[in-house]
C-alpha cells in the first residue's frame, strides 16, 4: 500500500505526464549556467521558504519529482543540494543528516559524472567538518577535492565558480594558513565570469561579495598592513551601506576600530568599536560583539577607568555561553578580568581568571595545532599521493620497456641500457622526493614540539609576572588592621600560584618527551658528555636551553632565587667551570 507522499508523488507525475505542465518547468532540462539565478531565487535566498521546514519539504519534494519525470538528473541532484544546505543551518536536531545525504549525493553525481554537484556537495561536507565536527584533516580534505574538480570546469558553465574558490580560502583561513588564503583569494578574484558580471551584480550575492572582501581586509590586518586592510574594510562598509545592511556596516566599522586599536590610535577606535557593539548584539554576532568589546575594555584599563572596565568586561562574560568559539575569547576576557580583580585587590579571583585564561589559551593553541597539523598532513599526503601516482607511471613504462625488449630482441637491448639507466635515474628521483617527504613530516612533529615547548615556557612566564604583581600590589596595600584571615588569603593565593609552576616528576615527564623532540636527543647526548649529573642537575640544563631566567627556573625547581644561586655555583665546581657564561656556553654546545 501506497504511503500518503508517495500517492502524491505519484498523482503528480501523472498529471504532469496527462497536462504536461510543471509549477518548476522553466527549471527543466536547463545548464546549471541557465537555470542558477532562479533556482537562487526561489529557494537558496528564499528565507521565508526555508524556515517553513514542511513547506520547504514538500517544494523540494515537487521539484525532484518534476525532474525525474522528464530525466533531468542535475535538477534532481539539485533538490537532494538544496535540502543539505537546509540542514547545514538552523535547527541543530537536522545537522547529522547532512553527512549521509552529502555522502549519497556524490556517488550518484560521479555515476552521471555531474561535476558541479560534486564540488558543491564536498564544499557542504567540508563545512559540516570543520564547523560541527571539528575534523579539520577531513574539512581540509573536502575544500581542496571540491577546489581540484572545479579546475576541469569552465567559468561559463559553472557561474559561481569564484564563490566556490573564496570558500576555500575563507577555509584556510579559518585553518590559520595565511598563504594559502591569500592565494587562493587572489584565485577567486581572477575568475572572469561572463558578460563580465561580478558577485557584487547579483542582488542575492551581495553578502558574499561583502563577506570576500571582508576576509581580504582580515588577512592584510594580520599581516600589519593596517592602511591595506582599512581600505578593504572601507569598501566592506560602502557596499553595506548601499544594500542597508547595518550588521555589515557595525562589523566593517569594529574591523577599522580594531585597525587603530592595534596601532594604538585610541580615539579613533573607540567610537568605531561602540558602534559595532550595538549592531553586533542588535544582529546577534555575538563572537563579533564580543571580541569589540574586550578591544574596546583594554583601551579602558590602560587609561585606569575600572569603572568602565568592569560594565564592558561584565557584558562579555554574561554574553560568552552565547559565542560559536567562547575559549577563543576566555583567554583574553579572563586575563583583563584577572588584571581587574588584582587592581582592586581581590587576589583569589585574580588567581582564579588567571588560571581560566591560561587554560583557554592551552585549548585554542591545541586547536590551532590541530587545524595546522591537519593541513600540513594534507599536503604530504597529497604529496605521498603524487609520488605514488608516478611509480605506477613509471612500473607501467618499465612493464612495457620489457615487452617491447623481448619483441625487438637484441635491437632494442642498447634501448634497454639506455632505458634502465633513466630507470636507474628515476629511482633515485623517487628515492629524493621519499626523503624529502620523510624531512617534511620530521620538520612537522619538530615545529609542534617547539610550539608545545613554547606555550608551556609562556605560561610560566606570565604565572611569574602574576606572582610578583600580586606580591608587589599586597605590600604596597598591607596595613597593619589587615585581618589574620584576609593575610593568610593573599599568601595562599600567592601558594596557589606557586605550586602551579612547579615542575612535579609527572609533569617533567610530560615536558622531556616534549623536549627531548625539540631539541633532538639533547638530554640523551647531555647524559653521555656529563654522565655524573643527577636527575635534578638534568632538568637544570634542560630549563636553562630554553634560557629561563634565574626567577623562572627557581619557581620550576621548587627553591628560592638565592638557592638558585648556590645550585648553579655548585654545578659550576662540580663542572669544573669558571663562571655562569661558560657554564652558559656548555649548554648551547650539546
């Protein structure tokens, strides 16, 4: 028996198949080139449409059926696209279907060898990856595929092909590759499409041809080309001034604030900044809102106007669970709020921010990591790919060279020397580009253990300058009616803090492997040159290669300054060596 959608289905194509009239039929059997402006029209930016999920169900529905009645295959494919991308967005309840049905889409698009339909699936299932899984090899994966097959496309047949492009770069800038955005912005915008026509043409791509152009501004801005990057925010907020999309003109607005902020020229940032901030709320960009808002708060508490300060930083914190990316903001939200609390002297709340900043700048490095990671395992695979790709190329050449050898017999075996010395030559070349792999990847896990390395030798750092900005404001402010409780408080906060540089035997654990890979077999060469050391003395010279100071190294190694001191005179004598520098020297040198 026959369900109810399917009785409809099946009415319907009879009565297309009798009358044959379609609601979709200036849709049918039209180039992706003819067709893509309607289909924009009528559903892609139909918002109206698109949040009435059944509505929208049921149109999608007619348009396959429509499709399938006259075997138009890509408009079919282009139903099953348009429900994806419903399901990309809004209700979080729809986000797992978009993987299986993105999946389902490509194997039937490569069976009709639909090219468009594939670059577009994998750029809906590089989103869902990176944005809802946060599989940044498999995001990175799918752009890149999505970017290989648009190469055999022409522009006049695929329209929205510098769209597609731009996603790949907003992609890689997301990832934090800089270069590569760049590149492939320069990509996108050098894609001629016909008649001449633009993004910023078309009425329904005028947000993404604003959203490119605010990208570009982004990069140039972190490459410290302020005047660069103000101009393109400049053209952002012209463009969202002519269509009136007062969200675009806040965020233009809070990128130029943010321009001048990083160049120090406060005044001009601040009313660029506060305007941002209420467009930013009043369109519910709450990352962007933020993120002004802390610029906008640091301003403030440079110039002592804790007041101020604290209503700004209170509206980011109350604001935060409502941010795509709160640890992002944490890092920086919970050091000003431990600046704050350490100014009014509220040691334990400082301490408390301190160490929630700490913890979410750990976290965003670690994803940082992880996207670069992502990237750069790509590329060796693609390389690794490649490589293979040319030994199968050259086992075919070398299978047909022996055919050939035993047809032509003698004649052919001075070809054959010939041929088995370029042979010879290729693997050597296979060999080289093997190496140069194996020297990309070792290069890779180096670069990572120094950037661990790193985060770890700064995160001490700034628990030591917390330490003695907690000392010097609790001596300044001690009085002698201080309570035995608030006195024991400040110490125990100042403890805390202590304790949580030390280097204990798991943490330093943790730390050798970290830095035996670092700095290539430095502690197994250290304990071969100087094999009388003590564990202790081991960890002194490792700490001092990464030239801690005296301060840094004595909260590490659980002992005062002075006992720092007497330690490395110790080592000195027991080394045999004159003075700090050449006890300095004799690191450096393993």
């Amino acid at each position: 028996m026959q369900t109810p959608l399917k009785l409809l289905l099946t009415i319907a194509v009879s009565l297309y198949a009798i009358t044959g009239y379609a609601k979709y039929e200036q849709l049918l059997n039209k180039t992706y080139a003819e067709r893509y402006l309607a289909i924009d029209s009528l559903f892609y930016y139909n918002f109206t449409l698109r949040e009435n999920i059944p509505q929208f169900t049921k149109e999608l529905n007619l348009l396959a059926t429509e499709a399938r009645a006259v075997g138009d295959i890509e408009l079919e494919c282009e139903a099953d696209l348009l429900s994806i991308a419903n399901n990309s967005v809004g209700v979080e309840s729809r986000f797992h279907l978009v993987e299986p049905q993105a999946n389902k889409l490509l194997e039937k698009a490569k069976k009709h060898k639909l090219i468009q339909i594939q670059v577009r699936a994998r750029q809906y299932l590089g989103r869902f990856y990176m944005e809802k899984k946060r599989n940044y090899i498999k995001a990175i994966d799918e752009f890149m595929k999505s970017y290989y097959l648009m190469k055999s496309l022409d522009p006049a047949e695929f329209p929205i092909m510098n769209e597609c492009i731009y996603n790949v770069a907003h992609a890689y800038y997301t990832f934090g590759d800089i270069e590569d955005a760049r590149k492939y912005m320069v990509a996108a915008d050098h894609i001629v499409l016909p008649n001449s026509m633009t993004m910023k043409d078309n009425p329904n791509k005028a947000t993404t041809y604003i959203s490119l152009e605010n990208t570009l501004g982004l990069i140039y801005r972190q490459d410290k080309k302020y005047d660069s990057a103000i101009y393109y925010f400049e053209v952002v907020r012209g463009l969202a001034a002519n269509i009136k999309d007062t969200l675009w003109m806040g965020i233009a607005s809070g990128n130029i604030g943010i321009c001048y902020y990083l160049q120090q020229e406060y005044q001009k940032a601040i009313p660029l900044l506060e305007y941002d901030i209420k467009q930013s709320f009043r369109g519910e960009q709450y990352d962007n809102a933020i993120n002004s808002l802390l610029k906008l708060a640091d301003i403030y508490l440079q110039n002592n106007d804790m007041e101020t300060v604290k209503l700004l930083l209170d509206s980011a914190r109350v604001n935060l669970d409502l941010a795509y990316e709160p640890s992002e903001h944490m890092q920086y939200l919970g050091l000003m709020l431990a600046k704050y609390y350490s100014y009014v002297g509220n040691y334990q709340l400082a301490y408390r921010y301190m160490d929630t900043s700490l913890n979410a700048r750990q976290e965003i490095e670690e994803k940082k990591d992880a996207m670069q990671l992502a990237n750069q395992q790509y590329k060796l695979q693609l390389q690794e790919h490649r490589a293979e790709l040319q030994k199968k190329e050259d086992d075919k050449n070398l299978q047909l060279l022996k055919r050939n050898c035993i047809i032509f017999g003698i004649c052919v075996l001075a070809l054959f020397a010939i041929m088995f010395i370029n042979r010879q030559k290729e693997v050597y070349r296979q060999k080289s580009r093997l190496a140069e792999y194996e020297q990309a990847r070792a290069e890779l896990v180096l670069a990572n253990a120094r950037k661990q390395l790193d985060v770890f030798t700064n995160s001490i750092r700034e628990k030591n300058q917390l330490i003695e900005q907690f000392s010097e404001t609790i001596n300044q402010n001690h009085v002698p009616v201080a309570t035995k409780e608030q006195i024991a408080a400040d110490n125990n906060t100042i403890l805390k803090l202590q304790q949580s540089i030390l280097l204990t035997d798991e943490q330093w654990s943790e730390f050798s492997d970290m830095f035996e890979t670092a700095y290539g077999g430095f502690l197994t060469r250290l304990k071969e040159k100087l094999p009388g050391l003590t564990p202790a003395e081991v960890r002194f010279m490792a700490l001092s290669k990464l030239k801690l100071s005296n301060k840094e190294m004595a909260g590490m190694l659980g002992i005062g300054l002075s006992g720092m001191r007497n330690y490395k005179y110790r080592l000195r004598k027991k080394l045999d060596i004159s003075d700090d520098t050449a006890l300095e020297d004799l690191i450096e040198s393993i």
